[in-house]
C-alpha cells in the first residue's frame, strides 16, 4: 500500500507543500511562515548519507517525508540526529507515518546512527504514541520554548537509542 524511497529534486514540490500545510494549521512545527520552493531544495540538498530524507507514497504520489538531520554541528554529536515526519493531512492516522518512522530509523541505523532524538509538541498525542511504539523514550519537557497560534507551547524531548554499549 504505502511505499518509501529516498526523496529526489522532483520532490520538492510535494515535501514543499506538505510541510507548509503543516506549517500553516498545526503546532508539530515551530516554523511560522511557509517555505519556498528554493528553501526546501538548498535544505534537502545539505542532507547527506548520514542524514537520509525519505518520502512515503501511495499510488505514486508523495503524501508524506521524513528526515534525520544533524542535532548539532559539534563533531562530538555525529552520531546523533534529529527525526522530523509530516504527513499530508488527509493521511493522517491511515498508517503511512508508522511507515515512514520505521523505514527512517532503520535507514538511520543503517548509516551508523547511534541515536536519534524528537522534539514533539506536548499536545501532539498522537505522534508521541507513534514514537513510544517505535522505541523513542521521554527524555524531559521543555517549558514554554514556543509560541504559535497565540500559545506558548511545551515541547516533549524523546529518544530512541539504536545500540547500548557493553
């Protein structure tokens, strides 16, 4: 039903317009105006092999990406991302983003991740089940660090660890 890829350039227009509706109707993002179509190419283009974005498709239309990114350019944190999923909003609940989030963190540890962290808005409870499902565990609460739509928002830090060491 719901396959994934590595994104491509000609994806951008769907990675563009998914993550502006995003931006436009809901609180999983802090951005508070849309990107272009030329921002979303320059960011997925400084993803590299460590760092994957992959879309999820149905019937051969993008409805939905995701990407790890680098949690800070400190070289001490190399091995660290950060996980951001957007769905399009009418696909929402259908099980592509569980898709998605699973193909994402096997490609991340594919690539020798060794963590991967999410920074979830405390009222989102539908993807902060989604990532206990896949492993992610509560790491702490960051109080008031947003605001959008007239709110300050808390955001749910979690963590999902691919391998402890011995």
């Amino acid at each position: 039903m719901f396959t994934t890829r590595a994104a491509k350039v000609e994806d951008i227009k769907a990675i563009t317009d998914i993550y502006n509706e995003a931006v436009l109707t809901t609180d999983a993002t802090f951005d508070l105006e849309p990107k272009t179509e030329e921002e979303q190419r320059a960011w997925l283009t400084s993803h590299d092999q460590m760092h994957p974005v992959l879309v999820v498709e149905l019937n051969g239309a993008v409805i939905g990406w995701a990407s790890l990114s680098d949690w800070s350019s400190r070289y001490a944190y190399a091995a660290t991302a950060e996980i951001s999923l957007y769905i399009k909003e009418e696909f929402r609940g259908k099980g592509a983003g569980r898709k998605l989030l699973e193909d994402i963190m096997r490609e991340g540890e594919r690539v020798g991740l060794h963590t991967v962290l999410a920074r979830i808005t405390t009222g989102n409870a539908v993807s902060i089940h989604l990532h206990e499902s896949l492993g992610f565990g509560h790491v702490g609460i960051m109080r008031e660090v947003g605001e959008k739509f007239g709110r300050r928002l808390d955001v749910l830090l979690m963590q999902r660890i691919y391998s402890t060491r011995e």
